[in-house]
C-alpha cells in the first residue's frame, strides 16, 4: 500500500529563501496567493509583513552571495502585493 505523500506549505525555507514545497525563489505563485487570501482586509498589512521579509531575506542572501542581495528583491517581495488604485 502506498503511503500518501506528505505536502509541505508554500513557506520559505532560510537562508536561501526558495520555497519549502515547490522549491522556486519564494514568494512562489501559491505563497502569494494564500497571502493575498490571509490579506484581504487589509492590504496595508501584508505591505508592512512582506517589507519585513524582503529585509530579512536580503540580509540572508546577501551573506549567502558576497554580501550583495539579489537586485530584483523589491520585484519579487513587494510589486506584486501593491494595490491597484
């Protein structure tokens, strides 16, 4: 009998900051998603949370790659959550 595979949340996994599930540069797509659900009400929040992660995620990529983070930081953390006015 085959056992069920055991699925992993979309979480970062640190310091490399790819996903623990799908490994992609995280936030993977069904991180996002579940971000935005969480979210909804207030988009002002997850800003603010995902501002804290994008700090927190340059810090530890840049000590991983001589000690520059990745450019596209504010592309992969922060772009895709700003509201559209």
């Amino acid at each position: 009998m085959d056992r069920p595979r055991r699925v992993l949340p979309h979480l970062p996994s640190r310091p490399t900051w790819r996903c623990q599930s799908c490994g992609i540069a995280w936030p993977c797509s069904p991180a996002k998603l579940r971000l935005l659900g969480e979210y909804r009400e207030n988009r002002t929040a997850l800003m603010v949370y995902l501002a804290t992660l994008k700090a927190e995620a340059a810090e530890h990529l840049a000590e991983l790659d001589s000690s520059t983070p990745p450019a596209d930081l504010d592309r992969r953390f922060l772009h895709w959550a700003t509201p559209v006015l």
